[in-house]
C-alpha cells in the first residue's frame, strides 16, 4: 500500500536468458547450450526493474545486493536513475533492496528475498 507521505516502490525481477554458442573441441564432447542464464560457474545474471510513484515524482533509485538487516542499506549503486539494474548472483539465497528516493528527499525501502538454485525464486 502506498502512503502519500512516502514515496513507494515496486520490484519487477527479470531473468536474462543468454544462448551460448557451442565448440566442439572433439567429436562427440560438447558442452549443452546454456539457455538458463547461467556461465560453467552456475552464476546467474538477472536484470532488476524498480518503479517508485510519488507525488512530487522521482529522483534515483539506490541498490544494495546483499542487503543485511543488522548492517543496514549499503547500496552498490548509488544513484540510479534509469531504474533498472543487472547483477550476478550465484546459488544461494539472496536478499537484495531498493531505495527510491523522491524530489522533496523523502525515501523508502523495499526488500525481496531471492534464492538462486538452479532456478530462481521469490521467497
């Protein structure tokens, strides 16, 4: 629920699906196309859209990719203002947050829960 006296955000999160190219280095030992996004080391890359609404309209976004609760928002990318983002992340869950910030200073924070396993899930 968005409050007026905040700004708020949204979180869309988006695989990237790469095709990779396959060499045959001898017949019959070939690597299997790589159509889930992820590189030999089993990392994903996964492209990440926020969208904020607020009244007095939007000025960046902030990202913090490893988001600790104790330690508080450290964001990796400071001031994003095309509000999209691409990280890599390997197994693992993940807890990654956004900061929107609107044009009278106002901010707030959402965070998302994300386990990479193979496949990728919103927890």
């Amino acid at each position: 629920m968005c409050l007026a006296a905040r700004p708020c955000v949204f979180i869309v999160v988006i695989i990237l699906y790469h095709r990779v190219s396959i060499q045959r280095t001898k017949p019959g030992n070939e690597e299997p196309a790589n159509e889930a996004g992820r590189d030999k080391k089993n990392v994903r890359e996964i492209e990440f859209v926020a969208s904020g609404q607020s009244v007095a309209g939007i000025e960046f976004y902030a990202w913090d990719f490893s988001y600790d609760n104790q330690k508080g928002f450290k964001p990796v990318v400071i001031r994003d203002t095309n509000r999209t983002q691409v990280h890599k992340f390997k197994p693992g869950l993940h807890n990654i947050a956004v900061k929107v910030v609107d044009n009278d200073g106002l901010d707030n924070i959402e965070i998302i829960k994300l386990k990479v396993n193979g496949t990728i899930e919103r927890t």
